[in-house]
C-alpha cells in the first residue's frame, strides 16, 4: 500500500512536468511551420524505498527558444522535488 501511494504522489506532482516537457516538444504555431529542433529525456523509477521521476527538455524554433528541467521524489520520509523553465520569445 505504501508503494502505491508513492507511485500517486510522484504522478501527482510530476505530471506538470511531464505536461510542460509535452508543451515544449509541441510549442509552435501549426504543424511544420518552419524549422525546429527539440530534445526530451525522462526517467522514472518506483521501488521499495521510493518513486520518483525527473525530466529535461529544449526547444529552439523560429519563435523562440525554451528549456525545462526538473525532477520529483517520493519516499518515507516525504516528497521533495526542483522545476527549472527558462527561455526567450523572438
């Protein structure tokens, strides 16, 4: 039961992250309007002593450039995580 509620907490807090690297892969105005270049990468993991997910992603596009980064932790002693965005509009 502990584990499942791990697993709930970590989805819980990480899907922002995992929506916000999803908007950046996607973070254009109709498709294939210009060049693009994205990266993504995530990782998950939920064990005996925890559940846990982080994730960095980068888009370079003609309207603008963004990074995400981030990353969650559940175990018994509580959650704790850090997010990072930054980026600039052209």
């Amino acid at each position: 039961m502990r584990a499942v509620k791990r697993v709930l907490a970590v989805t819980a807090l990480a899907a922002p992250l995992v929506i916000g690297c999803a908007g950046l892969a996607s973070a254009h105005e109709g498709f294939h309007e210009g060049p693009e270049a994205h990266f993504a990468q995530a990782q998950f993991i939920a064990n005996e002593e925890g559940a846990g997910e982080a994730a960095v992603a980068s888009v370079v596009s003609p309207h603008g450039v963004d990074h995400i980064a981030g990353w969650v932790f559940a175990g018994d002693e509580g959650v704790s995580g850090s997010f990072t965005d930054s980026g600039a509009s052209f």
